[in-house]
C-alpha cells in the first residue's frame, strides 16, 4: 500500500512541475533561439558580401625602377622610372556580378528549403511529444484502476473472500501497468527534452507538456490542387532553377573572359644626371588569346548549362512523386482512425467496467477480467497511434506542397 502512495505521489508531483506550452509559443521560440536556424541563416550575410565583393574592379600597377647604365662615381645615365598600367577587360566584371546575384538567390531559395523541412521537423517533434502525453495518461489510468482492483483484493483476501492466487493475479497485473507508465513516463520525458533542444533550452525540458490534441479533422482538396501548388511554391524547385541561371552565368562569364583584354601603360622616367631630361612614354598591350580557339571549354559551359536543365525536370519530377505519395499517405491513415470511433471505445470501457463489478462479486475469474482490460489498453493504444500517424501525414503532406504548417486546437493546417 505505501508503495501505491508513493508511485502515486511521484506521478503528481511530475504533474505539478509540468510547463505547459502551445504550439504557438513553442514555433516562436524555435524560430527565435535555435541555433542550427541561427547558423544557416549566416549563409545570406555570406552571399550578400559575395555580391559586394563581386563589383570591384581591377586594380592598377604601379612600377618604379631605378637605372644607372654608367660608372657610378661620374653619375652618368642615372634615372628613375615610374609606370602605372591597367588592364580593361570586357564583360568580365558584369559576368562576376551576375554569377553572384544568381548565387545570392540560389541561397535564399537554399534557406527556404532549409526552413520548410525544419519546420515539419520541429512539428513533427511536437506531435511526437502529443503522442507520448496521450499514451501516459493512457498508462496512468490503467495502472490506477488495476491498483484499485489490487487493493480491493488485499483486503478480500485478508477476509477470506478470495483465494490467495485471484489476489497475487492482481498484484502482478498491477505491477506490469507500473512499469507500463515508467516506460510511458521515460517517453514523455525524452520527447519533451526533444522539444527543449529545438528551442535552445534545456534547463528543465523535461518538465514541457504540450497542449493541444492530435484529433484533426481536415479534408484534403484534390491531389492536382497540391501538385501544382507544390510546383510553384517548392523552394527545392526554385534552387534547381537557381542552378540553371547560375550555369549560364558562367557561361557568359567564361565566355567574356575569352574576350581580348587591354593592357594600357603610361609612364615617365626622369634622367638624374645632367643635363636632365624627363621621358614619357604611353602603350597599350593586347594578349593573343590562341586558347580561346580550344572548343573544349565552351563543351564544358553547354554540357553543364544542359545539366541543370535537365536536373530541374528531376527536381520537378521528384516535387510531384512526394505529393503524390504524401497525399495517398495521409487517406490511408484517415481511413485507420475511420476504423475508431468515439462509440466504439465508450462500448468498451463499458464492457471492462461490466468484466470488473462481474469479478468483484466473484462471478467470474480475475483473468476474465485481465483479458478484457488489456484488449481496451491495445484498442486505445492503436487508437492514439491512428491520431498521431494521420496528424503527422498531414504534415508531411505540408511539407511536400511547400505550404506553413500551423497547430491549433484541433487542426494543423495552413
């Protein structure tokens, strides 16, 4: 009997410490602390030094020499050379800019991607933790009726009502629904501590508790409705299509690189010596780029360029194949708690109620009873595993159409 007190007292003193936190407040606080979030976001501040650094241009050279073409003690033929040069070079430039702005919104595009398969995680922990809630409170009220029935039966058989082996039946019965909600309770914690590490804190995750409930009751639109949304919105797309600009940006810059480029010198040399002069000279320079006649580079541009067109075709493909599967995933799971319903688990609880008052009074054999319990915990049970794979195919199916996931009191939905 002490022992029943205190798993009791443990039980509500985990209660008491509990910290409730909607789906809302949780969201928040995962956009605003974790860190992973926080690092990938740093991948923007570096594309956008990229575009800066990007605009630069060449910079120009600066020579000076010294020349003496005489014996140094008569100071003959002494003077000093100055030269500036730069080289001008034709869509070079224009060609690094537009690599870079490409690559800048492959990244945001990257970011989004990022964000839309983080943001079904993060959900996904969430309902796990609903999950875990439901099966413990599941476990609790099952180990309380037993604990019940076994100390009905302590003070029956010190009576002489029952026989000794009804009495250790019940203890044993209750002590498996003991370490049924330990093992319940490890779960609830664990995933609660999961909830913790998504929002950056773990001082006492283990104490959070979802609110809400995994019952939802959307009706999906039809399966095209997701596709094409999911084809315009999906930001994988879009980076596919990113690569595409991105190779033919390359392309142009490669190609403007092959271009002549313009070396132009200006400099002047001063004569130390007397009588003094000052010469200055002007030039300009033009490479003779024999390479550029080598086809193999421009293969490589037009092979790559065709690449990723073909790669986007791929990602589209791929896009539609994840809906499709997303979308009959989520019917199927409608169809397991279709299987359920609300009736059905009253009618049950009835029938174990009917099984404990038919034992009490001795009309039938504590195992009668058991079996009847332990066949309502697997109903319940198979119930609460529906809830849950239904709410996270629908998030699944969320995030294969690229839409935001939002929790409310009975629906996640966009």
């Amino acid at each position: 009997m002490k022992k029943i007190i205190l798993f009791t007292t443990i039980i509500l003193s985990l209660q008491a410490t509990a910290q409730n936190i909607s789906y809302g407040e949780y969201m928040e606080r995962v956009f605003k602390n974790n860190i992973a979030l926080t690092a990938k976001s740093l991948d923007l501040d570096i594309a956008d030094a990229g575009v800066k650094s990007s605009k630069t241009f060449n910079d120009p050279t600066l020579a000076v020499s010294y020349t003496n073409n005489e014996d140094w003690s008569k100071g003959l033929g002494q003077g000093i050379e100055f030269e500036l040069g730069k080289t001008f070079t034709f869509g070079v430039r224009r060609g690094r800019i537009d690599i870079a702005e490409t690559e800048r919104k492959q990244t945001i595009a990257l970011l989004e991607e990022y964000m839309r398969n983080f943001r079904a995680d993060a959900t996904i922990a969430y309902l796990e933790h609903l999950h875990a809630s439901l099966l413990h409170t599941e476990a609790v009220e099952v180990y309380n009726n037993l604990s019940e029935v076994a100390t009905n039966d302590s003070i029956r058989f010190s009576k002489g009502d029952i026989a000794e082996s009804d009495w250790l039946e019940s203890r044993m019965a209750q002590g498996v629904a003991r370490n049924a909600v330990l093992d319940a309770e490890a779960q609830l914690c664990n995933t609660a501590i999961k909830l913790g590490y998504y929002m950056n804190s773990l001082n006492g995750a283990e104490n959070l508790r979802g609110m809400g409930t995994l019952e939802i009751s959307e009706h999906p639109a039809p399966m095209q409705e997701y596709i094409d949304i999911a084809l315009e919105r999906r930001p994988d797309i879009i980076v596919a299509l990113e690569q595409a600009d991105i190779a033919k940006a390359k392309a142009r810059f490669n190609k403007a690189q092959r271009r002549p480029e313009l070396d132009i010198n200006i400099g002047a040399t001063y004569n130390i010596a007397d009588p003094n002069f000052t010469t200055v000279k002007a030039g300009i320079a033009v490479p003779l780029k024999f390479s550029s006649l080598n086809k193999g580079e421009r293969i490589i541009d037009a092979t790559l360029a065709h690449q990723a067109e073909i790669e986007v075709n791929e990602a589209r493909l791929q896009v539609e194949s994840e809906v499709m599967q997303a979308y009959h995933n989520f019917n199927f799971t409608t169809k397991q708690t279709e299987t359920f319903s609300t009736a059905m688990l009253n009618d049950m609880r009835k029938v174990v109620d009917n099984k404990r008052r038919a034992y009490e009074l001795g009309e039938i054999p504590f195992l009668d009873y058991l079996i009847v319990q332990r066949n309502e915990n697997e109903m319940r049970h198979e119930y609460i595993n529906a809830l849950f794979k239904k709410a996270a195919a629908w998030v699944e199916l969320q995030r294969s159409t690229g839409l935001d996931m939002k929790f409310g009191a009975t629906v996640i939905a966009e």
